[in-house]
C-alpha cells in the first residue's frame, strides 16, 4: 500500500477525532458484552438507576452494591422474561469485569468507566448521529462474597474527566470549541449535581443557536 499524504492525513484525523465505532462517541449499548446501560438495573429496583446517579455525585469514597440477592429470594417465583432480564445482568457484569480485569492484567489499565450525560446530536458532516458522554468517571467493579452481588467503587485518586475525543469531534465536525472542565469541579474530587447542571449549561452556550443538545439518563461501562 502507497503511504500518501492524503492517508497520512487521514489516519492523523482519526486519532485525534475517533470513530463512531468507539464507545466515546458512540454510547448506544445495542448488542455489545462491553457496554452497559444503567436503567437494565431498574428490573432489581426501580430506583436502583437514580440511587447510583445520586452516588455518584455524592460519595467519596463510593462502593455502591449492585444485588438481586434480597430483592428476588426465588428467581423460578418471576415471570420467564424477569427472569431472564436478571440473568441478562449477570451476565453482563460478568463479561465487564473478565474485560477489564484481562486488560488491567495485560496493560496495566483499568478500562472501566461512567459516561454521563450523553449527548445526542447529528453531525454536520454526514448527517449521522453521535451519541457521547459528555464526563467519564474512572471506577472500579468486583465481585463479592455474596450470590449474585457486586460493588462499583471510586476513590480519591479515581479521575473524572471530559471526553477528549468528544471535543476533538465537534471541533473537527462543526468547529464548535468546548473548554476543560475547570480544576475548580475537582477541587473535592468530585462532581455535585449543582456543578454538572453549571458543566451542562456552559456546553451548552458553547454550541450556536441553531444546534440542538439532547441529553437523557444513559451510561456506559466498557473497555475505552
């Protein structure tokens, strides 16, 4: 294969600016054992999604418990489909930590994250849309000693950080500058409610009047 300047350029472009394939500019779960969206926990508990979210932004330390333990005593009690939805999710914790337990063992990488909020927009580029994170909150999942339960934890020195290749995108797309978030977020290590709504709001400004921004509870945990 000819290495031409036009290649050159175009390899360049796509590390910078990533690809629709990747889980940074695209966080639609679909059929992938690496990604996960949040709202499945809510056949454990309906408020299971919004409690995490609310840990989040709250707790540091985090060890949040994911279990279906307590809440399903007799899986063969549940209708066919609630039973499977619970398999489903164990299985799908199951393939997230093989993941990035392989890698970390590997590379020395942990590879697990929170991507959140997602932006949803259409490019101008070729009319596709891209659904991002527009945080990353770097975590970690294990397995405990109890049937059917796990903890997602995130300490001090856990980084939480805007998605680069979202930026480098909408750059590339429509030249749309969007700032770092500013140290002044991070301060505590973390990010409040308060301060993601002020993150949302300056993105937001960043973006001409005739783009739209949509953005909904999603998430993502997957190999970056």
């Amino acid at each position: 294969m000819e290495i031409t300047e036009k290649l050159l350029t175009e390899l360049q472009n796509r590390l910078k600016v990533g690809s629709r394939r990747g889980v940074h500019l695209n966080a639609i779960t679909g059929r992938s054992r690496y990604k996960f969206d949040i709202t499945r926990l809510s056949h454990i508990d309906e408020n299971l999604p919004q409690n995490f979210i609310n840990a989040l932004l709250s707790e540091l330390p985090l060890k949040f418990k994911v279990s279906w333990k307590d809440n399903v005593p007799d899986l063969n009690s549940l209708f066919e489909e609630d039973q499977a939805q619970l398999v489903r999710i164990t299985k799908s914790f199951e393939n997230l930590i093989n993941q990035t337990d392989a890698i970390e063992s590997e590379k020395g990488i942990n590879t697990f994250g929170f991507g959140f909020p997602i932006l949803v927009r259409r490019d101008q580029s070729d009319n596709k849309l891209t659904v991002a994170p527009i945080l990353i909150w770097s975590l970690r999942i294990k397995r405990t000693k109890d049937f059917n339960t796990w903890e997602i934890l995130r300490n001090d020195e856990d980084p939480i950080y805007i998605n680069e290749v979202l930026i480098n995108h909408l750059q590339s797309d429509s030249k749309i500058e969007i700032d770092q978030v500013s140290s002044e977020y991070m301060d505590d290590g973390l990010i409040d409610r308060n301060e993601l709504l002020d993150i949302c709001v300056n993105l937001m400004e960043s973006w001409t009047c005739n783009k739209k921004l949509d953005f909904k509870l999603s998430d993502y945990a997957a190999s970056f």
